[in-house]
C-alpha cells in the first residue's frame, strides 16, 4: 500500500518536472529567437552607421580610441578600414592642436555637449594638407552604470556651403564698398519692405548712424506731406511686386527737407521678390530750376497778355474802318496780324494753363452742352481761318456732355491744329464723334501726314517734347499743347489714345464718361 502510494507520488513529481522543464525550454526558445532579432537590429543599426553620408565615429576611453568609424568619416580622415582599435590622435595628428582635443576633453570630463557650426579644420589626405568645414555634435557616450566611458562623434562635411558663404559675403563687402563709394543715397530693404542696409551718402546727408537708421520708421526723415503717398505707393509695390519711382522731400541732418527723385527696383527670384534695392538722388537744384522757370513763364504770360489783346482790339478797329472803305489791299494783311494775334493769345494762354497746372491751380468750369454743336463751331472758325482746308466731320452719335466747354474745345482745336501742321501737302482732316461704349463717348481726329515713330508716342505727351520730321526738321511750337491736353482729359476722368504710322498719319481719340460722378 505504501509502495503504491509512493510511486503514485513519484510519477506526480515527474510529471511536474517534465512541465517545468518544457516551460524553460519555451523560455530558452524564446530568448534565442530575441537574441537573434537583437543581434539583426543591431546589425542593421550598424549597418545604416556606417553607410551613413554623416561622418560617424565612437572614441573610448581618455585616449579617445577608435571603437567605431563609419565609412564617411574614414574617407574624410583618408585612412582605412584598419583606424578601429586606435586612438583618434595616432591616426590624425594634425588636427590635435587645432582645438579637437579640448573640444572632446571638455566634453568627456563635464558631460555637457558640444556643438560648432562651419567648425574649419586642415587634415591630411593622400599627403596633402587640405581645409575643410564642418557641423560638429561632440556628445558623452554612458555605460550602464550612468558612467562616461567615451565620446560620439557626429560631424557633416559643410565645406561646400561655407566656401559658398564666403563668396557671397565677400562679394556683399564688395557690393557695400561701391555703394558707399557712389554719391547717390543707396538702400536695401528685405521682402517685406524692411531696411536691412543704408550706404555711407545716406549716413552723411541725414547725420545718423546705421544703427539709429535701422532703428527708426523711414517717416522720420519725409516731409509729412508726403507720408501718405508714399505709403500707398509702398503698398501697392510690395503687393505686386511692381518698381516704385517718386519725388519726394527727404530731411537733412541740419532739418531741411530737399527733394529727391526715390525709385526702388524688386529683385525677384522665379517671379517671388527677396529684396528690394532703393536709389534716392537730389534734385533739388532741379526742383529750385524748374520753379524759377514757371514763375518767369506765369509773369511773361501775364505780362504779355495785356499788350497783345490791346493789339488786337487796335487791329479790329482798324478792320472795322476798312470795311467801310474799299481797301482790298490793307485788308488781307491785316487779317494775317490777326491771325498771329491769335496764335500768340493762344500760346500765352497754354504757358498760363502749364503755370496753373504746375501749381495744381487749373479748375474745371462744367456745363451741360452739345458735343455735336461744339465740335461743329470748331471746326467753323478754324474753316474761316483757312480756306484751304479740308476738314471732315462724322456724326456717329448725338449726345450732351457735363463738361469744361472751353477746356474742352481747347484739347478739340489742338488735336486738329496739330493735323493740319503735320499734314504736309494733304491739308485733309477726318473728325469723327461716336460712342466708345454705353457709357463713354469719344472724338477722333485723324490726319494723312507724316505719322509718328513708335519711339515717340510714349514722349509726346510730355511737356516741351516736339515731333521732328525724317530729315530732322522739327516743327513749330512749344510741344505743351498735348501736354495740357492730356491733364485737361485726365482732369475730366477720361484718356487719350493714339494710333499712328510713319508716312500714313496719325489718329488721335480722347475718351469722356457721360456721366463725370
């Protein structure tokens, strides 16, 4: 009985042995097919080191030997496969005194990191001593115990880049040099507007430093009359990307303000602006040239009017005591005076009309009146003037207008004065008014003359600019009456177009809303 209760109890523990001895070899089944997963990810951990564009290496102990370098770091020291093993100043020596060795002490003793930037270092390849740049991470390598038992090492040739920034920041040296040379006020601003650099003309004309000039608002040094504008037009440029060009008052360092002709050019990489670059250039003797040149052209204007409408109120009395006479002869010279009499009424009125606009001083008369009728009168008195004429008239529409009349038939009359003067031999003139489109109406004058070159029609608006012939001959007049006659238009919120060939003639058109609110 004992027996088999003994070999029942037997039987129980080998059971449990067997159990337990399964349950081990599941654990050591285990532990082998983790060992093997550790073991591959560390090879493919060292495997990605090592063919790593970075340059990788792990230094053990003070000496700073080699327990690791990967395949960039080798080639960049110019050795072999055979530096594992060594200390890191047995195969570099050169780099020794360039700092590399208080670099890593300083880290191996105090734990603390250390990070460079385009760290220069000269090493020796293939016996030749060459400079590089590098990005430097110098970091403590731990044991498991929590102690420092090396340094790691991860470092990127930068030589590329830095030689590149080099270039560029001697090539800005350069660039600051002759614009510090240049007497014009030179700026350059970042992509949003801000100033980043001011050059030596800025600094002498306002009497302050780069600092206090990248310090302050550029409203500080305009006159406060041109605040406003300016911040428009800046507005409006850094929104799209457009070129500014304006003439504005700058002060001093004795606070005078004087004028300046400003422009800013965008620079523009693929169509995006990175900066701007800003010229400013004093004009002020041109600005104290121009106005002494309106106040003597507004006092001759004025002083000549007077006597010349006295010469023609004496010339129509004379006229008037001939006609009761049969005087054929004194008469047709008398009408010639007269006729020059009006032209000179007619030029001191535009040097007037150039004074008034110069000092924004023109204003605008409007009326209700007929275009029709108006441009039918001109065309009457200008017929009378010259029998040998030939203008044409074309009514496409019938239409009252609110507008100057006088300013009006101003612009009117020098359109087909002009025709005629350019006309040469063809003293023919087609005159046509029509509507634009629903809400503008239009009148065009055309010529069969000479026509303009296409490097003239963007001048000829310009005051003084006169058109000259092929054989150089220019024409008579002052060239302000397209000048006042585009202000007069723009003044009436309407444009003037021109259409013209060498050699066939010219079409000018200006345009006017129907209704000027």
């Amino acid at each position: 009985m004992d027996k088999d209760l003994r070999i029942k109890e037997l039987e129980r523990e080998l059971a449990e042995n067997k159990e337990q001895t399964e349950s081990l070899e599941k654990q050591v089944c285990s532990y082998e097919e983790s060992s093997a997963n550790l073991k591959e990810e560390i090879y493919q951990l060292k495997d990605f080191l090592y063919s790593s564009t970075a340059q990788i290496a792990f230094l053990k102990g003070p000496d700073y030997r080699i327990e690791f370098a990967n395949k960039s770091v080798i080639k960049v020291w110019g050795k072999g496969d055979d530096v594992v093993g060594k200390p890191l100043f047995d195969v570099i020596p050169e780099v020794r005194d360039q700092g590399i060795e208080d670099y890593l002490n300083k880290v191996y003793n105090s734990g603390e990191p250390y990070h460079a930037r385009a760290l220069p270092v000269e090493h020796n390849i293939n016996g030749e001593m060459v400079k590089s740049y590098f990005d430097f991470s110098y970091m403590p390598h731990y044991n498991s115990d929590g102690k420092i038992v090396g340094v790691d090492i991860i470092a990127q040739d930068v030589t590329q880049q830095a030689m590149l920034h080099q270039k560029v920041r001697k090539s800005e040296k350069e660039f600051r040099g002759l614009v510090d040379f240049m007497p014009h006020k030179i700026s350059i601003a970042d992509a949003e507007g801000n100033s980043v650099f001011y050059n030596k003309s800025w600094l002498d004309y306002t009497g302050m430093t780069m600092d206090e000039f990248l310090d302050s608002h550029w409203t500080q040094i305009i006159h406060p009359e041109h605040v406003e504008k300016v911040e428009q037009e800046l507005a409006e440029c850094l929104e799209k990307g457009k070129d500014l060009d304006i003439e504005l008052k700058i002060k001093d360092k004795n606070g005078d303000y004087k004028w300046h002709l400003c422009r800013a050019i965008a620079m523009k990489d693929d169509g995006i602006t990175t900066s701007w670059i800003s010229s400013s250039t004093q004009i002020q003797k041109l600005k104290e040239e121009e106005q002494r040149k309106e106040d003597f052209l507004k006092l001759v204007s004025h002083e000549l009017k007077t006597p010349v409408t006295s010469i023609k109120g004496y010339v129509q009395l004379l006229q008037s005591i001939l006609n009761s006479e049969k005087d054929n002869i004194t008469k047709p010279y008398l009408h010639r005076i007269e006729d020059q009499i009006e032209r000179l009424i007619r030029l001191i009125s535009e040097m007037l009309d150039l004074s008034r606009i110069e000092q924004n001083e023109l204003e605008l008369h409007t009326e209700e009146f007929s275009l029709n009728e108006h441009v039918e009168n001109i065309i009457e008195d200008i017929f009378h003037t010259n029998k040998d004429i030939q203008i044409e008239l074309e009514h496409l529409c019938k239409c009252d207008i609110v507008a100057d009349k006088d300013r009006i038939g101003q612009v009117i009359i020098n359109f087909i004065t002009n025709a005629l003067k350019y006309s040469m031999d063809a003293k023919r003139v087609l005159v046509k008014v029509f509507y634009e489109n629903e809400n503008h109406v239009a009148v065009s004058v055309k010529d069969f003359g000479i026509g303009i070159e296409k490097k003239d029609l963007n001048r000829i608006f310009k005051r003084f600019y006169r058109v000259s012939a092929k054989n150089e001959e220019t024409y008579a007049g002052f060239g302000i009456g397209l000048y006042l006659s585009n202000e007069i238009i723009e003044r009436h919120n309407g444009k003037i177009l021109v259409d013209s060939e060498p050699g066939e003639g010219s079409q000018f058109t200006f345009i006017l809303p129907l209704n000027q609110n």
